[in-house]
C-alpha cells in the first residue's frame, strides 16, 4: 500500500522548486498565433533533465506547420518505465496559449506572485499542469517507487488550433499508444466529455459602388447581415436542444469575426466573417456542417436588389469532433475523486464540459481519458484568454498531490 502522507510531505518539501519550476514555464512565451512554440519545448528539456527526465524531441516538419498557418511545433515525450506488467498512464499538457491581449496589471509573462497567487498567461491553461504533471512523477518515484508499468509526460503546442500537429500528431506517427490518459484541467472536477466545435469562414460577395449611387451596387454587408439574422435565429432554436451530459447544456453559435469593405464612401463589396458552432456529445459533426451550410445558403438566395444578389463562399477552418466517454476511464475517475475528496474537502464530481479540447483525440484512437489538473472551480475564475490569467498555488499543490496519488494507485 502507498502511503499517501509521504507522497504528499514530499510535494509540500518540494513545492517551491514546482512554483519556480512553473515560474520559468510562463517566462517563455507562446503566443498562438504567430506559433513559435519549438523555444518552449527546447527550455522545458532542459529544465526538466535536471530531475534525470530525457525529453524525447519531435519536432514537425516546418512545412506541414507552416501550411497549418504556424510557425514551428516540437512536441515533447518524457518516458518513464518501471516494469513490464502492468498499465501505461500518459500525461497531457499544452503549452501553447492565445496572446495575452490588454489590460493586464501584471506582467503576462512575469510569473509574479501575488496573495498566494501565481500571474502569466497560461499559468492556469495549461502551464500549470506542466509542474503538477512532472511534480506528480517525480514525487511517485522518490515515495512509491512502482515496479511496474508506466508513466509518459506528453508536452505539446497545439492545443488552441485544434490538436492535430499535437496529440494527433505523436498518435498518428505510432510514437505513443498508453493505456488511459490524463489531461490538463481544473481540480473541482473531473471531465468525461466534452463539446465538439465547428469552425467556418464565410465570404459573402457583392458589387462595389459608389456611395452617391448606391443602387448600382450589391451591398456585401447587407447581404451578410442578412445572413447573419437566419443565423442567430438558428441559434435561438439551439437552446431546444439540451445534452444529457451534466455539465453541457445545449448547442450554440458565436460570429467573432468581421470585417470587410474598402471605404467609407464605397459601397461594400465583399464581407468576410467567422463563426463557432460548439456540438454537444450527441450531435453528428456532419449532420451540423450540412444544416449551416443550408441555413446560409437559404438566406443568400432570398437576399436580392435591384442591381443582383450575393454569392456566398464557405470554408471550414475546424473541424473538432466531441469527447465521449469511454468505458475503460473508470479507474481515472474513482481514484481522482477519491483521492479529490480528501485533499480539496469536498466532492470532485465527474462531467462535461462546453469547451473543446485536444484530449478527444486520444479517445478517437481508443484512449480512455479524462481532464484533470491544477485551477480553480471555472475558466472564468481563472480568467484564462484574459487579462491577468492566474492560478491560485494551493489549488496547484492540492491537485498534484491528487495526481500523484492517482498514479501511485494506478500502478499498484
């Protein structure tokens, strides 16, 4: 048996080498775009050898990146075997992260802390697991010190496009096949499944005029906003929809971007904007695509003038299916709430969540997983894609501890 008291002193003894640790994480930073991520991957090498992990460097072909609209991508596998029987348990966390934006008061790539909390962009999503996943391991070999199975870190930077030059890529190039898998997460609960997302960009195309004769022209703008309008509507008939996974509600729609026009006295010719649509577990991916596809190109045929219609192009930028749960994630969630239970003093309860993650690709190649890490009770808390995103270091020694603990029984 483990004796998980000892598990936890040596987390406590070694904490602030983890905060330091995290510390140097966020100094680095990835801002996704532009993409520049292989210099993050090179520095957590190098920390991590320190402790006798090697870091396995695989690095993507710069083409493929570029053409993925990145600018370079070196995932990193740390393995760590201690004997033939036995399961293979993966750790997942994404360095990669959206750009810090404005109104911060602390510095995004800072590592300040402040009332017991640690200050950056991606010191919640997912930097912090990069410390309690590699603390977890460490503080199993020193205390529990298994002599069978296995334990892979699987650090990777691409997580905010989706995924597919990550995890999809180390999967899809055999380099890794464990057993069950954990992903970055929050530690007030444990994630089964997730939404799926679509992605697409539209092009709503009309005829330039003068503004003094705008009726020899095609408003583009109109004509989107009509779009636009059967859109929305679609979205309100969304919320009859309703999940039966607890924690995910129903299917919704979100245009975040828009721009288009040539000048403030030209009628506009040609608009551009992008949509979210975020499928819940028991949606159909394709079923979706084709419905939007219909809702617009419905809408672009009603929309007429005196001088023509609009055509309408449509591009899918992503294509995120849902993560489902499988079967065989039911020793991740008993041991996770268990040991959860006990170190948080309340109930960690097993759900969904709206967000998209990488994780669903590990289960698309038969993974049982789950999401689990250091943060707080909601993204909003952790204001992560915002200013000053932060993590609150109890939440970040508590969950190690829940991780290190779930290994140790894991490999028992």
């Amino acid at each position: 048996m483990t004796d998980y008291k000892q598990l936890d002193a040596w987390i406590d003894a070694h904490f602030d080498e983890e905060v330091a640790f995290l510390q140097e994480m966020v100094r680095v930073p990835t801002d996704t775009p532009p993409g520049n991520n292989a210099p993050h991957a090179e520095r957590t090498a190098e920390l991590i050898a320190a402790w006798g992990f090697d870091a396995e460097k695989h690095a993507v072909p710069a083409q493929e990146v570029k053409d993925y609209g990145l600018a370079s991508i070196t995932n990193l596998i740390v393995r760590r075997r201690y004997g033939d029987a036995g399961r293979t348990v993966a750790l997942n966390a994404h360095g990669d992260v959206v750009p810090p934006g404005e109104g911060w008061t602390h510095d995004p790539y800072g590592g300040e802390i402040e009332n017991g909390q640690l200050f950056g962009r991606a010191a919640a999503v997912s930097k912090s697991d990069f410390a309690s996943f590699t603390f977890a391991v460490r503080a199993l070999e020193a205390v529990a010190r298994p002599t069978k199975g296995s334990v892979e870190l699987h650090f990777t930077y691409d997580e905010e496009f989706g995924g597919l030059l990550g995890p999809g890529w180390l999967l899809k190039q055999g380099l890794t096949k464990p057993d069950l898998m954990i992903a970055a997460g929050f530690s007030y609960e444990v994630v089964t499944a997730h939404n799926g997302c679509l992605q697409m960009e539209v092009t709503v195309h009309g005829k330039m005029a003068h503004a003094a004769i705008p009726a020899t022209g095609v408003d583009a703008l109109q004509g989107a906003v009509h779009i636009l309008n059967a859109l929305y509507a679609q979205n309100t008939r969304y919320r009859e929809v309703t999940s039966k996974v607890e924690g995910i509600t129903h299917p919704y729609l979100n245009v975040g971007r828009i721009e288009g026009g040539t000048n403030t006295n030209v009628v506009p010719g040609k608009v551009m904007f992008k949509l979210d649509r975020r499928m819940i577990p028991e949606e159909n991916p394709v079923e979706v695509e084709a419905d939007i596809r219909d809702v617009i190109a419905k809408a672009a045929a009603e929309f007429t003038t005196p001088a023509g219609g609009i055509t309408v192009e449509v591009k899918r930028l992503l294509l995120a299916n849902s993560m489902k749960p499988l079967p065989g994630n039911r020793p991740l969630v008993d041991a996770i709430q268990k040991h959860g239970a006990e170190l948080f003093g309340q109930p960690i309860p097993a759900m969904g969540t709206p967000l998209y993650t990488d994780v669903r690709l590990y289960g698309e190649a038969g993974i049982p997983g789950v999401i689990y890490g250091a943060g707080p009770r909601t993204v909003l808390e952790s204001h992560a894609k915002r200013n000053d995103e932060r993590i609150d270091l109890e939440d970040l020694r508590r969950a190690t501890k829940v991780i290190a603990r779930t290994l140790a029984d894991l490999l028992a």
